[in-house]
C-alpha cells in the first residue's frame, strides 16, 4: 500500500504470482472517506487476490486528503508505460481521476464504485457489476466523450439549478440511517423545491438561442445522475452531443408526480420528443456546445458529476472521444449507452 506525497515516484507495490507480460500497469486508487465504511479494508485484500488469480502486478494507492486522486493519477501519467488507473471511491474520486486522465491516450480509467451514490457506474450496470475484481481485471477499453467547462471535465451531467441545490443537501440526508443515494436526493429535491426557486437565463447553443425562467436543467453526456434519476435515457457517452434538458417552475402539487416520471426516464421518447404530462415546463435539444448567463442577481448553483459551485456564466462543450474507459466484458456488450461505441 503506498501513501503518495505530492511529488511522487511509482513502485509497484505487490506481484500477485506469476507477471502476465501485458505492459500495462494496473493501479488501485482507493479513497478511504468516499461512502459510509472505509473501502480500504474489504478491498485491498480483495484486490490483492484478484490480481494474484490473474497473474499481474497492482500498486494500491490510498488517499490522504483531497485532490490527491488527482496527483496521483498525474503520476502515473508519466511512467512511461501503459497505465489503467481504477477509481476506488465515489463519483468525487471517479471526477478526480478524469480531471488528470483526459486526453492521455497512455491511460484508461476503471471505477470500483465504494460512494454512496456512484452514478458513473449506473449508466452501464449495476454496482454489483463494477465489484466483480475479476470482470474488471480483465476489463475492456473504449473510448468516451467528456464534458468540458471552465470548472473541469465531467463524464455524466453538469446540472444547475434546484438540480445543483439538491446535491448541496444530498449528504445531510445521507446521514439520516437507511437513507442510501436516491432516497437522500428525493428528500433533498424535496427540500429543495419547497422554496423560491428560479433564474432567467439566456441560452445559446449551435442551434440558436433562447431566454425564460427555469427552475432546473441538465447538460448529459451520459443518462443517469442524482442517485439514480435517468435524466437523459437515450443519451450516448460517444455520439459526440450533449443531451440538454431545461425545465420550466412546475406547480407543487404537480412536482412529485413529474419527478417520479423524470427518475425512470419517461419524459422523453427515443426519437427525443418529450412525453405529453411534461411538455408544458420541458425542452429538449442536442446540441455540441452550450452558454448560459444568467440574467437576475444570484448565481446560479451548478454541479459538475456532483462537485458543486456557484456561476453566472456557464458553457459546456463536448471533448470528443478524450477519455478511455475500462468496463467489464459483459457490460461492454450489453449496455445500451454503449450502442455507438467502439475502437
């Protein structure tokens, strides 16, 4: 188990039995404080064996503060060998890694989902898939789009709104026994609404541009986030768009019926019409690029794959194709946001 400094020098840290000769080294970036248990103690052992019934090297990193998945992953970067990095934590630890892995080609990057609410891992199966150390060992690359902004790259969603002021609340309700990843962002969305929530935005995208009142919107790469809600179902992490939804205030009494529907997805139709019960609040385009500016006095609250922070001036672009990701074998065939992907 290695503990990095800031400037660092890699050594493989164990050799599980016999080196498979791949040239590819295999890195466990483990966060201890990501979810409610510290991951490192089930895990490390696991890996350890995982990677002996394999035949290769691991290096098992654990990190000590923020930003050092990060500084890690950079690291790597420059050993001069191919290297797959997997992400030991949640979707923090997951953003990190991507913030220091987008557009190397010398990496790919894997998710051991440990988080509470590990969105990134919903989009291709289920957390029980992503746990399986021996599908993930032999995992298979693609390439993916990113999302790129002023605030870093994202894989999932960059959202803004009542959608960004539920992420800032969604850990107090974590807290709360039993409360797992969507039962705390339904309570926190809750919260959320019951206050005065809404922004006069200007909108531009490559299609033309448009201004009004929203209380929410969603910029997708991929379909799911918030713990669960399938913001974007028919969104493609390759295809080269970004999947917007915006939405309008919608009255109290009808919100919790319109989020049930929202959460499985049944806003929108596969040819990207949206469903009749949301058509008065929602719009929805695909589109390469977006800018937004808002246009009242406070800023508007957004979160990139969950990590939050206040604008008045957004933009999202695609980075085309800037990451590869490691997925098991069985979900790399069988995921439907995988339909269009491929190296």
């Amino acid at each position: 188990m290695h503990f990095f400094p800031k400037k660092v020098t890699i050594n493989t840290t164990f050799t599980a039995g016999r080196r498979r000769e791949t040239g590819i080294r295999n890195f466990f970036i483990i966060n201890p404080t990501a979810g409610k248990v510290d991951a490192s103690v089930s895990l490390m052992p696991r890996i350890r064996a995982a990677a002996a019934r394999a035949g290769i090297e691991a290096t098992i990193c654990v990190t000590r503060h923020a930003g050092h998945a990060r500084e890690i992953t950079e690291a790597c970067a420059q050993c001069g060998e191919e290297v797959r990095v997997y992400a030991c934590g949640g979707d923090g630890t997951m953003n990190e890694v991507l913030q220091a892995a987008a557009g190397k080609e010398q990496i790919a990057v894997g998710c051991i989902p440990c988080g509470s609410g590990n969105d990134y891992v919903r989009n291709f199966g289920t957390q029980a898939d992503f746990l399986d150390l021996d599908a993930q060992l032999a995992a298979e690359c693609r390439q993916a789009d990113l999302i790129r902004t002023p605030q870093g790259y994202g894989i999932d969603i960059y959202a803004a709104g009542v959608d960004a002021q539920v992420a800032n609340g969604i850990a107090k309700w974590r807290r709360v026994p039993l409360c797992g990843g969507t039962t705390a962002y339904t309570l926190s969305i809750l919260e959320a609404v019951c206050s005065t929530f809404r922004h006069r935005l200007r909108v531009r995208t490559d299609q033309g541009e448009q201004e009004g009142i929203y209380m929410m919107l969603a910029i997708c790469n991929a379909q799911m986030y918030g713990g669960g809600y399938c913001a974007a179902p028919y969104a493609r992490m390759d295809d080269g768009l970004l999947d917007v939804v915006l939405l309008k205030p919608v009255p109290r009494l009808q919100l919790a019926g319109l989020l049930s529907g929202y959460r499985k997805g049944r806003h929108l139709t596969p040819e990207g019409m949206v469903t009749k019960p949301f058509r008065p609040y929602m719009t929805f385009f695909r589109t390469r690029w977006i800018d937004i500016q808002v246009l009242d006095e406070k800023p508007l609250v957004t979160t990139l794959d969950g990590e939050c922070s206040p604008q008045r001036n957004l933009h999202a672009e695609v980075a085309r194709r800037s990451i590869r990701i490691l997925l098991p074998p069985e979900l790399v065939r069988n995921t439907p946001v995988l339909q269009a992907m491929g190296e």
